[in-house]
C-alpha cells in the first residue's frame, strides 16, 4: 500500500505486523529490487570511464545494451521498443535468450563469445554497472586475476609480515619456501600447485605493487609505521602548547683534538605554533644533560654574538620588544629568537628522553612529557621535517659534508679542510636565529591566508594573545634537570660510579633513609656527566653540592668519557677505597699525558677528543650556571679561559683578510654531467651563504 511519500508492507494475509517506509528511502537501498524483475537502471560511472580509451567506452555502452535485451527483452531503457522473437521473455527461457545472444554476436564477427561469456557480462553489469563491462582497467591486474587465489592470499598474508618485522630483505626462493609451508599449515586438505618459479617471482612483485610494500626495507618500515588513515594535522594555538623533541647524526664530519675526525649529533625542539627551532650538539651519544640545556635554550633569552648583523637582534624585528623588556630585562640584548616555556613534550623511545630522570625533570617544571608510539616517525612530523630543512641549508655548505646516506658521501671527505666542535656550533647558532627570519608555509595568519610567515612573525602575533610571562630558571631548577641517581648515605658517603662525594653537611644523615619508601630509603642524587667532580643530594633543606673526595689529585677538568676509559683500563687489585684511589691517579696521568701532546693511541686520543669537544655548548646564562662544561674548578680557572680583547692572537672585527679554514666558495658546476643533487623542493634565496 502506498500513501503520498510513504509505503506500507505487510503480510499476505495481512496478520503480521506492517513496515512503514519513506519511498525515497526504499528506493535508495541498494538492496531493494523487483522479484523476478528487470536489474535496476544505474547511472554511468563516467569517472571511471574516463580513464579508459574512447573505443573502450562505446564498446562497454555496446555490451550494456546487449545485456539489458537478453534480462528484458528489449536493448533501450524505456522498454517501448520492439521486442525481438528470440528475446521475447515470455515464450522463451533465460538461458535460450543467453545462447541466442551469443550466436547473433558470433555472426556479427564478435570473436570468442559464448553463452558463459555473455552470463558473466551479466554478472558484471549486476555487480559493477557499465564500469564491470570495460576490459583492461587501469589500476588492476591481470595476473592476480589468473593466479591461484590460495597462492595469493598467502602472499597478502605474508608480505605485510614482513614489513612489519622490518626484516632484512632477502631472496624470493626464501619467500617461496614460506607460502608452501603457510598453505600446508593453513589449507592442508587442498593440493595447491606451486606456479613456476619466474611467475612465483612476477607474482610476488604484483602484490607488493598492490599492497604498496614496494621499495626499500626503510621505505617499506616508514610505511608500516604510518597512522592509520585519514591523517588529521597537530593543532597548537599557543606558544608551547607542544614542543617535539628528537636527535639525529650531523651530516658533517668534524675536526676534534689530536687529529680525530668525528661526527656530531643533534638533539633538536621544534615549536608547533611558531615553528621555533632550538638545539644542541654534542658527540654522538646523547645524555639526559643535553635534554636539560634545551628546555634551558627554550626558556632563555639568546644574547646577540660579536659579529652578528644589527638585523638579527629582537629590537629589529616584529616582535613588540620595548613592551617586552618592560617585563623582562633579559631581553634587552637578545636575538630575534621566540622565548617560551613548554606545556607538552613530544618525544620518541629514545632513551635519554623516557628516563625517569627526564620524567621527574619535567614535572618539576610543570611540562607534560608524551612518548610516541615505537618507530613512529610520522606522530612526531613536526621535528623529523626540518632535518632535511638543515641537511639542505646548513650541512650541505660545511666542509666535510657526508650526504644523507653513504651512496651521496664522497671519497675523500676526510680530507677536506675541516671545522671544529666550537667552529660549527657557532654557525649553528647564527643558523637559529636565521631560521626564525625564514618564511614557513605551515604558518599563515587568519587575516592573511596566503601570506607565509616567519616563526618571529608567528609569536608576534599569537603575543596579544597568549600574553607573555618570564620564567627565570634557578640553580635548582638546573639541577633538577640533571640526571638522577638513588643512592645510600653511608659513612663514607655517596658512591655513584666508582666515585665517592662526601661533605660534612651529610653528618646529620647517615645511615639513614630518606622516606621514599619505592626507593627503599635511598636519597635523591643529580650528577653532570660532563662534570664528575660534583653533585648534589636533595636534603631536608634543600639540594647540597658534594665533591668528589679524590678531587684534588686531578689537575685537569674532565667528563665522563675519560672516566669512563679510565674505569676499563684500570684492574681492581685492592679493596673499594684502594681502587678508587688507583682510578684517580690514573686519571690524573692521563690528563696530564693529553694535555702535554705526548704520544697517545688512536683510542685514547677519540676519548680526548670526545671530552674536550663535549665542553663546547654554551649554557644559558641563569642564576648559578652548574651546567657549564668542563667545570673550571680547584684554581684552574685561566685553563679554559676566553681570550682577553687586546690578545694579539685574536683577529679583529673589522680584519678583512681573517677566514676560517673552509670559508673560501667552491665553483660548482651545474646539473649537466655533475654530481651536485637536484634539489627536489626549491629552496628561497641561499639567505645563509
């Protein structure tokens, strides 16, 4: 029964309950059809069909109507045409009318048709519409079509397995083996029959092409790490809403002490909001100490550096500086580079970012630190893009550049004049403030949507907004920043790595616990491991500094890379204190054996040079600086001590004919026949040469 737009359904014989339906809601189902009746008119796919050839359209209309007269008995939609005698579907059967159709096709010159080749096109036109006519589509394949569907069906199995493993890529004989031990484990009743082996192979590559595993084992794992679809962008609107944290090798080499050649790593924050970039370089081998001089970078003001263009100081650029020195004095003589503090960190597994100690760290300043899932590069996008930002920007002009992978790296790289550690960190500090005068297309102003914006326009417009507060950091807060160690207050104090602090405000302690009750009892230690000679315990009272009791029979600054080195060499012979004591006289000799250039093997002069290269990042200014390496303790001041202004040993500003080793420019020659990449994006002005 039919009222108007709605419809009722019910019984034959009317007793049970009745369905009410929306005509157009009926009609729309994909799954209402007449018994018996004429297959639903469906409109052309013509997307799709554009895709293929002309002919191939025409032909598939062709076979439309070919398939409307064998079901209905007449070719055209309206069916008022005439019906033909042998198509008629009231004198004759279904299949009468499919064998009739395939012998007028036949006749016509149709090569190849039978009566199941015109029952398919009508399985085809019932499932697909015209689009299911069309031979060869783009996009398919005709050899899985014609494979057996149990080999390929292990093969989908299989494959994806593979990339997520991340499993070294081997022969395809391996993944032969693998499918007949999976389709003897899984249809073993079935005697499946192993396709040769030269289509076993094509076969393999047609299913990669299919499930996109296709490439290398880095490309097949970035893949396998992606988020499921559909992506959604990291939206922050304040300033340090959320920080994303990450380290990756320098793609330089570097020139350390005693003609070690080495290479750097860079642990890097990057903004969200603004874009802002911060960072540190260190050898490789990042500790929780350069985690801590990075959210120390973030919140402190960068102070302008001699020989730095006027252009650069925040008092040139957007942002309202006179209004925000009135707040804080820090930033009278700063560089044009955003001051934030952070509200949420983003970082990988590494782990130097999910220690306890970062955790702890972070609390203490209120930051809430969010672990990624592992190996999932795309959730922290954000950080990983500009890495290739810095490859092409910075790296690339450095001497001694090593290309992203060993296929770009040249061959005599090492002997190409190199930088050292504080040469490179000081281009890299410049290259920091530079970036934040460089036009990002991720930011764009409400108000101005095709304009891009630099990261200092950015905050000088999320300013008025967010307001902004300055946050000095203590020397506690520096400290709690540190890395963190529990360990007992004995008699003899605290021993933390074969070393022993002791000072007398630990009289009131000892052989005590502290009421943790998870650390059983143990007290809260932070170290330095760029500064050995010094810690600090959390009392009652507050952090307390403790030496190094053996302090004093080391002349020489060091970190833990010499102790380290220290610690293998030297065999225990003697109780605890006898070899403690040992070590510090070892190492003592060793200082001073590196500081008067005697000869040293090719281990001893890596561990120097990581350790006197470790003492190159500049911390910044606060309250008390305990995270200045090496530590200048003991009267031994002058040891790493700036040069004085008037030392004829330093050039001057305004000296034309000083360049240091590299500065030269080298002709390149162009893209035709040379070895200089194609850059795939294009780059602004080369604003850093």
């Amino acid at each position: 029964m039919t009222s108007g737009a709605r419809i009722w359904l019910a019984g034959k014989d009317g007793e049970d309950g009745l369905a009410v339906f929306g005509l157009a809601e009926l009609l729309s189902d994909p799954s209402f059809a007449l018994a018996g009746g004429p297959p639903r008119l469906r409109v052309p796919q013509m997307g799709l069909l554009s895709t293929v050839p002309e002919d191939e359209q025409w032909r598939a209309f062709d076979l439309e109507r070919h398939v409307r007269e064998v079901e209905t008995g007449d070719p055209t939609p309206d069916g008022k045409g005439p019906v033909k005698p042998q198509y008629d579907p009231d004198s004759t059967t279904l299949a009468q009318r499919e064998q009739a159709k395939a012998d007028e096709l036949a006749s016509q010159g149709w090569l190849e048709v039978s009566r199941a080749t015109v029952r398919r096109w009508r399985a085809r036109y019932h499932e697909d519409g015209v689009w299911g006519l069309v031979r060869n589509k783009r996009g398919g394949s005709a050899r899985l079509d014609r494979a057996d569907p149990l080999v390929v069906d292990a093969l989908r199995a299989l494959l994806p397995k593979e990339a997520l493993r991340s499993r070294s890529r081997g022969w395809k004989k391996r993944m032969r083996r693998e499918v007949r031990w999976w389709l003897d484990a899984n249809h073993q009743e079935l005697a499946v029959k192993a396709p040769p082996t030269s289509t076993f192979n094509k076969l393999i590559d047609a299913v990669e092409e299919v499930l996109g595993l296709q490439g290398t084992v880095a490309q097949r794992r970035a893949r396998a790490s992606r988020p499921t679809p559909p992506f959604k962008p990291t939206l922050a609107l304040r300033p340090g809403e959320i920080v994303m944290l990450d380290s990756s090798p320098v793609n330089a080499l570097v020139a350390f002490d005693n003609g070690v050649v080495g290479r750097l790593e860079l642990t890097t924050a990057v903004d969200v909001a603004t874009r802002s970039l911060w960072g540190v370089m260190r050898p490789e081998g990042s500790k929780l100490t350069d985690v801590a001089v990075l959210l120390a970078q973030m919140m402190t003001p960068m102070v302008m550096r001699p020989g730095w263009d006027a252009s650069l100081s925040m008092a040139a650029s957007v942002v309202p500086h006179e209004r925000l020195t009135a707040m804080d004095e820090r930033l009278k003589d700063a560089a044009a580079r955003p001051v934030i503090v952070p509200e949420t960190v983003v970082v990988d597994q590494g782990k130097v970012f999910v220690s306890p100690a970062t955790r702890a760290a972070c609390e203490s300043l209120g930051i809430s630190l969010q672990p990624v899932p592992p190996a999932n590069g795309p959730a922290k996008g954000h950080v990983e893009r500009p890495f290739g930002s810095i490859n092409s920007l910075f790296y690339q002009w450095l001497a001694g550049f090593t290309g992203s992978n060993v296929s770009e790296r040249g061959s005599k790289v090492e002997q190409e004049p190199l930088r050292t550690m504080a040469e490179i960190q000081a281009l890299w500090d410049e290259f920091c403030v530079h970036w934040h005068h460089r036009p990002h297309e991720g930011l764009r102003h409400p108000l101005m949507p095709k304009k891009a914006l630099t990261p200092n326009q950015m905050w000088a417009a999320l300013l008025p907004v967010t307001g902004y507060v300055p946050v000095p950091l203590t020397s506690d807060d520096y400290v709690e920043l540190l890395p963190v160690a529990w360990r007992a207050i004995t008699d003899a104090g605290i021993r933390l790595d074969y070393r022993t602090y002791d000072d007398v405000c630990l009289n009131d302690h000892r052989r005590q616990g502290s009421g943790v009750a998870s650390k059983k009892g143990m007290w809260e230690v932070h170290y330095n491991p760029y500064d050995p000679v010094r810690v600090w315990v959390r009392l009652p009272e507050g952090f307390r500094e403790l030496p190094w009791i053996h302090a004093t029979s080391v002349s020489l600054p060091f970190t833990h890379h010499v102790w380290e080195h220290i610690c293998k060499v030297v065999e225990r012979t003697g109780s605890r204190e006898e070899h403690e004591a040992e070590l510090a006289l070892a190492l003592d000799r060793f200082l001073k054996k590196a500081a008067g250039k005697e000869k040293m093997s090719a281990t001893e002069r890596r561990v120097v040079a990581k350790s006197r290269a470790s003492g190159a990042v500049q911390v910044p200014a606060g309250e008390v600086n305990i995270l200045d390496v090496p530590a200048l303790s003991f009267g031994l001041a002058g040891v790493y001590a700036a040069p004085e202004i008037d030392d004829e040993t330093v050039p001057d500003e305004d000296d034309e004919d000083f360049c240091l080793p590299g500065d030269e420019p080298k002709a390149v020659e162009g893209d035709g026949g040379s070895l200089v990449l194609n850059d795939a994006v294009a780059e602004d002005d080369q604003w850093l040469l």
